[in-house]
C-alpha cells in the first residue's frame, strides 16, 4: 500500500538534530511510519537510512506484507529513497 507520510516542518526532533542544518533523525521516521501504519506492536529488524530528510521534505510511504505476518517498509521523497525497514510482529 502506498500514502503519504507527513512530517509537520516545524517537529521538535529538527531543532536539536543539527541545529543550523535540520535532519529528522532516523529513529523518528521509523516511529512516524510505524505510527502511520498503527504499527506500533511491530519490532524494527531491519533499517537502513539512504537519504537525509530535512524540514518540509514531502514523504510518500509504501508497505507489504511479509508470508510471516511483519512488513517490509519504504520511504521516499521526490529525490528518491529515503530508508527501507522490515518489521515483524511483537
């Protein structure tokens, strides 16, 4: 399945993750696409982040079902891919 995952610009981890030079840190955009998937009783097993994303940067998240009930993640912005995990249920 594919949607969009909005990140609000003006996020509290942007301010303390260089500040002068905001990156949303990885850790919060798993937890952003884990709760866009109400997929908070998953365990992360896997993620790698391929890109920077920084304040306002639009985020389109895709999603599949695995044979053993977990999900496999990708996130992308216009420029490309952005970080991919695989999730397994808790």
């Amino acid at each position: 399945m594919e949607r969009s995952l909005a990140i609000a610009a003006d996020h509290p981890a942007y301010a303390g993750h260089f500040p002068g030079n905001p990156l949303l840190p990885g850790v919060v955009l798993l937890a952003e696409a884990m709760a866009a998937l109400g997929a908070a009783r998953h365990t992360i097993d896997a993620a790698k982040f391929l890109a920077p994303v920084t304040p306002g940067t639009p985020l389109t998240l895709r999603d599949e079902a695995t044979s053993s009930g977990g999900l496999r993640l990708a996130i992308e912005s216009p420029a490309g891919l952005v970080a991919t995990a695989t999730l397994s249920p808790a």
